[in-house]
C-alpha cells in the first residue's frame, strides 16, 4: 500500500487526496479534514488544530512526536503552543513544550508546510521566573519572549504569535464580573501593536492574534490597527464548549463581522464532556485526577449539564467527546478546534470528529439542554 500524505497550508478548495496503490488498483480517497481561512490573512488552516499544553509535563518528547506524526497524517496543518507552555506551569518545566515541538521540526523537517502558532505571556505575578516575575505586553518583554521562543522552536518564523491573556485586570480565566480598576496601569494598545509591527515588519512573525480576549480589548485592538497603528489581529484564542458558550454573547458577532475567527481552546472542558469524570469518577493519570488547579469546569451545575450531554451522545449513537468536538468545529465563527491528548486513543476520538457531523435533532437537544443550563462553567 503507498500513501502520499499532504502536510502543508491545505490547496485552495481546502481538501486534498490519497491515493492507494497495489499492482495496478489505485483507489482515491477524500480526506474529512476541512481547512479555512486564518482571519484576512492568506494562510488556511486545519479545523483541527493540535493542542501541545500536556508536553513537558503529562507526556514525554516520544510520546508529543508520535500525536504530531499522528496529527499530520490526518491532514492537521495547525500547531498551537506558547512559552507558557507545559501546563500546569512550573519553573522547572517552563517552556518545555516549544523545546518539544523544536526537536520534532529538527528531526522530521517540513516546517515550511505548517502553520505554527505560539504565545507571550501578559501579565503573571503567579509566574516569577519568567522574565523576573513581571511579563509585560511591552517592548522589552514582548521582544525578549519571541526570539527565545524562535530559538526553543528551531525556527526564523511564527506563523501567528498571540497575546495569551490581556495587559490589564479584566474578566478572563473564567472571571465573569468585570471590576474596574481605574488607577491600573495597562501597556497601551498602541505600544503593543507597535512592537508586533516590528516583528511582522523584520519576518519573525507572520501575522498576530489574540488570546483571552473581551469584546471591548477585540475592538480596541482592530480599531487601532485600522488607523494604522499596527498588524491587524487574525484570530483570538478563548474557551469554548458545551459548558461554556459565553463567547457567543459579544465575541461571536465581532468574530463574524471583523473575520476574527476564534481558535476554540478546552473543546472538551478539561475532558468533562468526555464523560469520563462523572459521578465524582477520577481515572488514574487523568487531569483533573493529579491537578486540583483545574476544577473550573466541575462544579454541581457543570457536572449535571455534562450528564445531560453525555447522555444525549450515547442516545444518538454518538461518542460523547465527538459529538462536543462536532459541535464546535461546526460553529461558523470558529476558524479552528484545539485538541489536546495524553493518549493516543483520546488523539484518534478527537481527530475522527472531523468526519462527524450532527443532524438537526442532536443540535435542537443540544440547545434544549443549554437553555436548562446555560454556561454553568465559564
């Protein structure tokens, strides 16, 4: 059997072929994978991006090689990581994850072929070893952080290079109410757009995005780049899953009409939708069963809403991570789904959702189920 495999930035009608050979039998097949464009940039992506926060910490260097070798057999071109990286964060392990995903660009090549997606950090007193405990979206450390990441990757380039969470105190991280802090001092907008236009402008950055962002921070940031004050953003990063929809309430419209596409992060809410913490379950090496840092999405109300949609899954037939992976990657302001796997059985249930798509009567239970409980874990 030969197999051609494409790994690149997908053709323009955003599907490519395999073809299978024995004696003089040749067979075509259509790969599921859809591939859409990156905000107003000329690049397109995988709808499936691979997700890279548990290499360093939960998975070893062999284990990320053989998901990313996985992963682009698929047809996934798009590679999210940050400098952050692994999670939960460490001393001892930040930054592990670019250093990862840099050896694997070392060893197998192709790095013209992806489109790779990394992070600086905003502002973290809860982070003291990264550039002395005080990581600002200022010159200094927005400059500082992108070549060490370049470095770790191996690379003289970053696809998109996103803000990971905003330089002032706003509702993000799963903060709902929004408190004013009006003597805070927050790197203005311009100064940052104007350092990331000299990356763009010196070629260690392609193009920006957002991450962690609020309706008003989205704007901010389009409306300063639309009076030429910087590189305009070509997506933004934020949660979203069954159990958290609070996107769709002043991001959603921004998405659609400034083609922000959102580059959707916890599609499975820490693996809650998976079904496989409920009744209080916590299998043996799973997230939330070493980490008690990741329990926003199981509180009373999430783990019966996930009960509901668990269910709904196995009545119609569906895996219930598929059928809450389907469900994002059908969502038309989303540009992307991150996927993250300790597993390669969870890496194979999370890359065939993209051949699944839910009927009407699953998405019309779906909504009946998030009216009853809406956004139970933001």
């Amino acid at each position: 059997r030969l197999t051609s495999r494409f790994r690149g930035p997908a053709p323009s009608d955003g599907v490519f072929l395999r073809t299978s050979g024995l004696d003089q039998a040749v067979a075509v097949e259509i790969d599921p994978m859809e591939y859409r464009p990156l905000g107003r940039t000329d690049l397109r992506v995988s709808q499936i991006c691979l997700g890279t926060m548990t290499w360093g910490e939960q998975n070893g260097p062999g284990e990320a090689f053989a998901q990313l070798d996985r992963a682009l057999a698929s047809g996934v071109n798009f590679i999210d990581t940050a400098e952050m990286y692994p999670v939960p964060p460490r001393a001892e392990t930040y930054a592990r994850t670019e250093g990862i995903l840099g050896d694997w660009l070392r060893t197998r090549g192709g790095r013209e072929d992806l489109v790779i997606a990394s992070k600086v950090c905003g502002p973290a007193n809860w982070l003291p070893w990264v550039r002395g405990g005080n990581p600002r979206l200022d010159r200094t450390h927005i400059e500082a952080a992108v070549d060490a990441s370049l470095q770790r990757l191996g690379t003289d380039y970053i696809d998109l290079y996103q803000l990971h969470w905003p330089d002032r105190t706003t509702n993000f991280f799963g903060a709902m109410g929004y408190v004013h802090h009006p003597d805070e001092k927050m790197t203005p907008v311009e100064e940052t757009l104007g350092v990331l236009a000299g990356l763009v402008e010196s070629g260690k950055v392609r193009h920006v995005g957002l991450s962690n962002e609020t309706a008003w921070g989205a704007m901010r940031f389009l409306e300063v780049s639309s009076r030429g004050g910087g590189p305009r953003m070509a997506s933004i990063q934020n949660p979203y899953n069954l159990l958290n929809r609070t996107f769709e309430i002043g991001l959603a419209e921004i998405a659609h009409r400034e083609q922000l596409g959102l580059l959707a992060y916890s599609p499975l809410a820490f693996g809650v939708l998976s079904g496989k913490y409920l009744d209080g379950a916590r299998p043996e090496g799973a997230r939330l069963t070493l980490y008690s840092r990741f329990s926003r999405y199981t509180n009373p109300q999430a783990d019966k809403a996930a009960s509901a949609y668990v269910r709904l899954a196995h009545d119609s037939g569906l895996d219930p991570a598929q059928m809450a992976l389907a469900w994002v990657n059908s969502r038309p302001f989303v540009t992307s789904n991150i996927i993250g796997a300790t597993t390669m059985a969870q890496l194979e249930t999370n890359l065939a959702s993209a051949e699944v798509r839910l009927d009407p009567e699953t998405v019309k239970a779906i909504e009946a189920i998030h009216r009853e409980q809406p956004n139970p874990a933001p």
